[in-house]
C-alpha cells in the first residue's frame, strides 16, 4: 500500500487459507466513480439539472449502471450526470469523501486508496481561462487546492466516525493541458497543506487516446520524473483499453510501481514475464474489465485467473461502483464462477521451526467452492506482526512469511450434523477432529516475538480454570475484523457443563472443550478460527502450554466457544513431526 499490547509471544501467527472473509483494502477505486446514487439524485434534483427519461430515481439509476458490455467511451459517458453535480460544488465535494468511507466501513475495507482528477471537478469557465492562457492562473490553482481540501476534510470525517482509513491519489489524464501536470505535481508536493492524506500519483489516458501510440508527452514524462526524484508513489493506468505496450511505457518512461488493470500483458510474453519476474502490483478490477469491453470472455479464461495461476502480485477492486453496480463481494463472488476464492485467514500456533498448528476447516475450501482440500502454495503464514495493515518499517520488520509446503489435516476431519444423542442437530453442521499441521517451506526464525507454544506432557491434561487468545476476529458476528492483534482472558467450562449447552446443537466429544459464559462477553469469533488457546498447565503455574484452537462458537460469538483438545491429538502430532520432541 501506498500509503495493544505485543501478543505475539506464545506462538500466535496468521494463516491465510480459507476460513473467513479477511477485512478487505481497495487500491483502484475512483471517489467520482463511487458516488452514491441517491446522491447524485438529492444533487440533481437541488440544482434542476436534466435527468434521463421522466426524470425518476429509478431512470437515473438505470442510466448511471451498466448493465452489458460497452466500449471505454460508452462506460465513461455516465460520468456526465456526476461531474455536473459535482464540478465547482465544495459543499457536495466534501460530502462525497464523508459518504465515500462510510460505505468503505459498510463493506468491511479498512483502508483504500481512492483516486481523484481534481481539474474535472473545477468550475467549467475557469478551465476554460486556463486553456486559453496556457498557464496556471491563481484562480485554477486555488480551485485545485479547494477541492483536494473539500475532499479530505470529508476523509477525515469519515475517519473518526467509522474508523476507515482512506488516503488519495491524484489522477491526471492524457492528452489535456500540460498545466494540469504542473499544478498536480505541486499539490502533491504541498504535504502541509494535505497532511499525507494524498499518498501517489496516478495517470490515465482518455479513451480515443488510449491505443493511437507508443509516445506519451514530455510533460507526463517530466511530472512522473519529479515524482520518482521526490519520492512519490507512482501508479499508471496501463493495458487496459490499449495493449501490452502501455504497460511496458508505463513500467520504462513513467517509473510505475503499481499498474491499473493490466489484463493486455497476456498478449506479449516478454511484458508478462517482465511484470511477474519485477513482482509487480496488478490492480484488476473484474466487473469493470468486462463492462469497459477491455476483455471479451468468450471461450477463454479472463487474464486474472492466468494471473492468479502464475503467482502475480495483485489485488481486487471495484473501479466505479457507481457505473459498475458492484462492492467488493459481488467482485468476489464473480470471481469464485471463475474457480478462484478470496483470501481467507485463521490462526494458528507454532510448534517448531517448520510446524504450524491449526484447525482442519481452515484448509479446505467453503462447500460452495468444492469443499476440496488446498494447494499448499495457497496458503502462506505470517509470524510476529501485530498490525494487519500498518505501513510503519518500524513495525514490518518484525515480520516473517513463509509458504506452506505440505498440508496434513487429521485422517478423521469431518462436518457433520448428528448431535450426542444421535438425532440430527437443528439445521446445523459442525467439525470433529478438527485439527491440521501445516509444514512451511521455509523454517521460522525464532525472536523476541515469534515464539514456540509447548504442548501438554500428558495425554490426560486437565482443562481447568482460565485460558488466554489472542487474535484478529470480528468484535461481534456482523463487525469489522480487527487490523491490531488483540489478547482476552476467558473461563475455560466444564466438559458436561460444555456438552450440555450444546445438546442439540453440537455433539461435543471427548477430544473437545468450551470456553465462555453464559451471560457472555469477549470470545473468538470469525476470523480467529486455528487460533490456539494458551493454559496454565496445572492451573496455576507460570509455565503456559497451548491446551486447544478455536473451532466453532455460539453464532452470536459471545457466549460459548468449542476448541480442539490438543492433549488427545498429542500422539498423531509427534507422528507426523516425526522426532517425537514436543518443541
């Protein structure tokens, strides 16, 4: 990206399997492109603008969304009812970067980068002064500055009421006048005046420029040149509407670290393996790619699925959600009709150098994706973090990932519905043997917070008074997950007391325990899941052994948790580590 306590001690680590929707981060998203109907609609309505047809919200949102695949130029025309409401109108400019995060905190991003063309948002007659004087005047300039100010006062609004961090990326766009390149590199250069709130620079080509030729003007040569001097993220829209040529300028002449969309690569293997080998960051946008005409599906796969069979670097993203009629699930969601699944991620603990403990619904994929094991390449292991998101080198450093080279989930995993008493339960599945290991390809390096978790010595172990987790799950069952690790100590239960609140709904075996409350309170919950729970290992003593991993819970994730016992799986775990040493 551009742009509590440490709990890492014990051995808590992050999977990224197949578990829960990880809290998502957007990187290619227009804030024009993101409006709100029923915005767009209040807007036009004040100001008598012309709406299509009869003039009905309903004809508005039929016009604003694509519903089949177009050209570049037919998607962009919906813009023209946007631009009108918002060109010159600070009041519905600032009000757009308040409504833009808070319905990023509604789908469940925690952060994104939203672009933004501030001259397509300045009054029409002082464009024209501009155009016809060649040069900045002081009128254009302060508009410029007003509408990045209009914006970021909504951002930051946003961010202290929903907890959403969302920064900026100026857009300029090819083939309009050369002083726009002037007044945004200087925009992007003023940091006390946008505080970091603008975090790159981007450039996007109009679409009957699109794929004309392989030359870009001298003065986006020399804006992209001042940004690499000054240090400025660089991102290009490239091999979208044009071909693979674009996103080898925009990689030679325009220094770009990240690429927007990208699918045309696949038509020249030179700039395909250059792109993969350099790992570059790939900003696909599905939906859009298809309504945009910039790939015609036919009888052969979209390029993203090529692109997540070879290992790129990339994310999702939504584009325009305004034109699109799409937020990241229904992206998702596209995706998985092509055979691909989101990133998920659980816990796990650490058992030695190359072992990790977690539970076996994490390794395989949701029933509606096949319910098939993962490839072990799927699957990579994060060490010693303690913040999902956070760009500070300070705190990355201590990080440590490795890719999983064999999977072992227990010979007996199942789900099943048969409560104790051997009716069915009440519409309900459940795992039992819920337990995996996971071998890494690369040994972990232990340090002062990636740590070892001891396993209990007896096979016996008796769980007994309270138990300490930590991780990243939800607060609540329909909340955000948690971008900080967090640590909670909870009462482990009684294992009749356990099976008893679950009678009907669960049948809780021998090889499981509970934790929680009846009145409730801090628990796991989704997305904490393989996640171990560390005991004292006679109850009282200072010496904390992993006595369980979270695998499933009450629904409203406050009340009761089952674990996998680790004690009744000691000896399968020593058989596949193979030298019977605990650690």
């Amino acid at each position: 990206m551009f742009g509590v306590q440490r709990t890492n001690r014990g051995g808590h680590l992050v999977l990224d399997t197949v578990d829960r929707p990880l809290t998502r981060v957007e990187l290619h998203v227009h804030i024009d492109g993101s409006i709100r109907h029923e915005t767009v609609y209040e807007i036009a309505k004040e100001k008598k603008l012309r709406l299509p047809g009869r003039g009905t919200f309903e004809e508005l949102v039929d016009y604003l969304v694509v519903k089949s695949p177009t050209d570049l130029c037919g998607f962009l025309s919906r813009f023209d009812i946007v631009l009108a409401c918002l060109k010159g109108d600070l009041v519905s400019i600032q009000r757009l970067g308040y409504e833009f995060v808070e319905d990023c905190s509604k789908h469940g991003i925690i952060y994104a980068e939203a672009r933004f063309c501030p001259h397509i948002l300045i009054p029409d007659d002082i464009i024209a002064e501009q155009k016809s004087l060649g040069e900045s005047t002081p009128s254009s300039k302060k508009w410029v500055w007003d509408v990045a100010s209009a914006l970021i006062k909504g951002l930051r609004q946003g961010r202290t009421e929903f907890g959403c961090h969302v920064n900026l990326i100026a857009t300029c766009i090819r083939g309009m006048t050369p002083v726009w390149y002037t007044e945004t590199i200087e925009l992007l250069l003023d940091k006390n005046f946008h505080g970091g709130y603008i975090a790159g620079l981007d450039i996007a080509a109009l679409p009957e420029t699109a794929c004309e030729s392989h030359m870009i003007e001298k003065e986006a040569l020399d804006l992209f040149d001042m940004a690499v001097k000054h240090g400025i993220h660089r991102t290009v829209h490239a091999g979208e509407s044009g071909g693979a040529f674009q996103v080898m300028n925009a990689l030679d002449l325009l220094h770009a670290e990240r690429i927007g969309h990208g699918y045309r690569i696949v038509e020249d293997a030179s700039v395909y393996n250059r792109v993969k080998q350099a790992n570059i960051h790939l900003e696909c946008c599905p939906w859009s790619s298809l309504l945009t005409g910039a790939v015609s599906l036919g009888t052969h796969p979209h390029p993203i699925v090529k692109f997540f069979q070879d290992g790129f670097n990339l994310s999702i993203n939504t584009d325009d959600p305004t034109m699109t009629g799409t937020r990241l699930d229904d992206e998702f969601k596209l995706l998985s009709n092509w055979g691909l699944c989101e990133a998920h991620f659980c816990g796990g603990a650490i058992y030695n150098e190359e072992i990790v403990i977690t539970t076996a619904h994490c390794l395989y994929f949701p029933k509606e994706l096949g319910g098939e094991l993962a490839k072990p390449r799927k699957i990579w292991v994060t060490a010693g973090t303690h913040d999902l998101i956070t760009k500070d080198p300070e705190v990355r450093k201590f990080e440590q990932v490795s890719w999983a080279s064999e999977l072992y989930p227990h010979p007996l995993f199942r789900y099943t519905n048969l409560s104790s008493n051997g009716s069915q339960t009440q519409g309900q599945i459940f795992p039992v043997h819920d337990i995996a290991l996971i071998r890494l390809n690369k040994r972990l390096r232990f340090t002062e917070r990636v740590q070892p978790i001891q396993l209990p010595d007896s096979d016996n172990f008796i769980i007994k008074g309270n138990g300490t987790v930590v991780g990243y799950g939800r607060k609540e069952v329909t909340g955000r997950w948690t971008r900080v690790l967090r640590k909670v100590d909870i009462p482990l239960v009684e294992w009749s007391k356990c099976k008893k609140v679950f009678s009907g709904v669960a049948n809780v075996s021998q090889e499981m325990f509970c934790t929680g409350t009846k009145e409730g309170g801090l628990t796991p919950c989704q997305g904490d899941s393989g996640g171990g729970i560390t005991c004292n290992e006679d109850g009282h003593s200072d010496r904390k052994i992993l006595c369980g991993i979270a695998s499933f819970g009450a629904k409203n994730c406050a009340n009761f948790s089952v674990y996998t016992r680790i004690s009744a799986y000691r000896t399968w775990i020593q058989s596949i580590v193979g030298d019977g040493k605990e650690n």
